[in-house]
C-alpha cells in the first residue's frame, strides 16, 4: 500500500497509533493557515483530538519512494468553508518527513463534477 494512501486511511479512521509509524519523529507539517509548523506529535494529537478534518474524493497525483503529491476536498469542524487541498509529502525511511499544503476555499453550493 502507498504511504499516502496508509496516512489518509489512518487519518479517516482517527488510527493514531497507525499515523505514529507512517510519520517520521523529525517530520515538519506547514499546513497552508495560520503559518505555523507542526511535529508528529502536534500532527498526531490534532487526528485524535476529535474536531480533525474530514475528507472525500482523495487522490495521488504522484507518488514514489521520495516524494507525494495528493488533492482531496476538505470539511473542518469549526465550520470553515470547506476546501480543495493540494499536499506535497516528503518521506524518508518510508515514512512521512515533511508535508505542506496549498488550498482554495470552496462555496457551500460547490458540486464535483460529474456528481450531478
């Protein structure tokens, strides 16, 4: 299984301990809000905390031993704007060593196309 594919499963599932093995210790997370910088634990405690984001329609655009590139649409808790995301992942050891994203906001009448 893909790396990117392990991490959205555990993510979707709220599986901690496995988002614990697919993410380095030294991983760094520069989500696209707020211009802060996470580590695994920060990663790790926002999945289980109850209020992480959810997400459908997730693909790999790219993905090998180095690097990923994946885009997914994105619901928050806090009632934001849901949001097109665009992640760049860096592993290293097969895990997750750096990830960053990108995103557009998206309108409450927003549909997939194709969806209709």
């Amino acid at each position: 299984m893909s790396i990117i594919t392990a991490y959205n499963e555990a993510w979707d599932n709220g599986d901690v301990d496995a988002l614990a093995e697919l993410i380095h210790d030294d991983c760094v997370f520069n989500p696209h809000v707020g211009g802060i910088t996470m580590s695994k634990s920060d990663i790790i405690g926002f999945a289980g905390g109850g209020n992480a984001p959810q997400s459908e329609h997730n693909r790999i655009l790219f993905e090998n031993d180095d690097v990923g590139v994946a885009h997914s649409i994105v619901h928050f808790a806090n009632d934001s704007d849901s949001e097109a995301v665009m992640s760049f992942m860096r592993f290293k050891d097969g895990k997750i060593i750096s990830m960053e994203t990108g995103a557009t906001p998206i309108s409450d009448d927003y549909k997939l196309v194709g969806t209709e």
